[in-house]
C-alpha cells in the first residue's frame, strides 16, 4: 500500500460583515509535518496553497487574499472544530503463515497493540481486507484471504470492537504487495490490511 501525504484542508465559514471574510481555507500539515497543495479559486482568481498553515479567504464579494497563519493562530481560532473532528483515518498490515490464516510471530505481537488500538477509537467503523500469495488456485486463494479478514475481525470483537462496524473482504491473489510469477510463494502478500476511519 503506497503512503499518501496527508492534507488537511479546511474550509472555515467565518460569517460576517458585508465585505468581511466569508470562507477561509487553511491547509494543515499531516501528523508527520507533509503538507501538500490546494488551489483555491472562488471565481475570477485563483490561488495555490502549499505551505503549512497558509491560508486564503474570500470576502463577501468574492474577493480572494492569501495570507500565512500559524499553528497558535489556527488552534486559538478553530481549536474547538479541530478537536470535534474524528481521529484520522489509519491503516495496518498484518502478515500471515504459508497457507493459513494464523498470523507470524512478529505479527502476532503487533497485532496486540494494534488490536487495542483500533478498540478504544471511538465509533472507529473498520474494514479487513484478507490477501494471498499467488501460491494455489484460485478459488482456494479467494476463500483463505477471506477467512484471514474473518480472522481479523474476530480478534476485534474479542478485544470489544463492534461487530456491525467491522466489514470483511478477501482479495486473493489479486493484489499483490509484491508482484510475482503465479506459484511463487512470497511472505509479504500473505497479509491482511486494517482499514480504521
């Protein structure tokens, strides 16, 4: 699974004067401090922004002005919108044993911390996606990356997740982290992927 830049972007309706801002957009930085960019354009005139926490607002007769916040600015002026959002979406990878839906040792260990984490998420809805190598057939491959999410799934419930917020899907061989020729065996795509939002 490629890593994405996560954005952040905002669009604040600041209510006002006729005249006065009406709509500000501020780009935020990503947990890990990427940022990417957004262009913002209300009609005739257009605006990039690429930076951590410019931002751009448009006035009540659509005027665009781009101007530079900072982190206090942003949490003094929107902490309380920021805080109501709902965690960021995440993502975790599982690695499974040849031809089973038992997960590896390392794995095993991971999967405690992880398990618990996807748990205590508030209304966290999840979905397991179960996948194999390209070793076997087909239809035997469908079924095991299958009963691999069903495995993921019933640690969840185990560890107090809920049950009709976790959704199953088995991918086979279709998907493969690692491309390979067609029976040979390879660890990293037997695997299931966590989907937490």
């Amino acid at each position: 699974m490629n890593t994405r830049l996560l954005i952040l972007s905002a669009v604040l309706a600041l209510g006002g004067c006729a005249g006065g801002p009406r709509d500000r957009v501020v780009l935020l930085p990503g947990p890990d401090g990427a940022v990417g960019r957004i262009a913002v354009n209300p009609g005739a005139a257009e605006t990039v922004l690429g930076a951590a926490w410019a931002s751009a607002s448009v006035d009540g007769k659509g005027r665009l002005a781009q101007t530079q916040s900072s982190a206090a600015q942003v949490e003094q002026e929107f902490g309380a919108a920021l805080a109501a959002l709902p965690p960021r979406p995440k993502s975790y990878t599982l690695y499974f044993e040849l031809d089973s839906d038992r997960l590896t040792a390392e794995s095993a260990v991971r999967a405690e911390a992880v398990l618990a984490e996807i748990a205590a998420r508030p209304v966290a809805d999840v979905i397991a996606i179960g996948h194999t190598d390209r070793v076997g057939e087909l239809a035997y491959n469908d079924a095991l990356s299958l009963q691999r999410a069903e495995k993921l799934r019933e640690l969840l419930i185990a560890k107090g997740g809920d049950a009709s917020r976790i959704s199953v899907a088995g991918r086979g061989e279709r998907e493969p982290l690692v491309p390979t020729a067609d029976e040979v065996p390879e660890p990293r795509n037997r695997r299931a992927e966590l989907s937490v939002r």
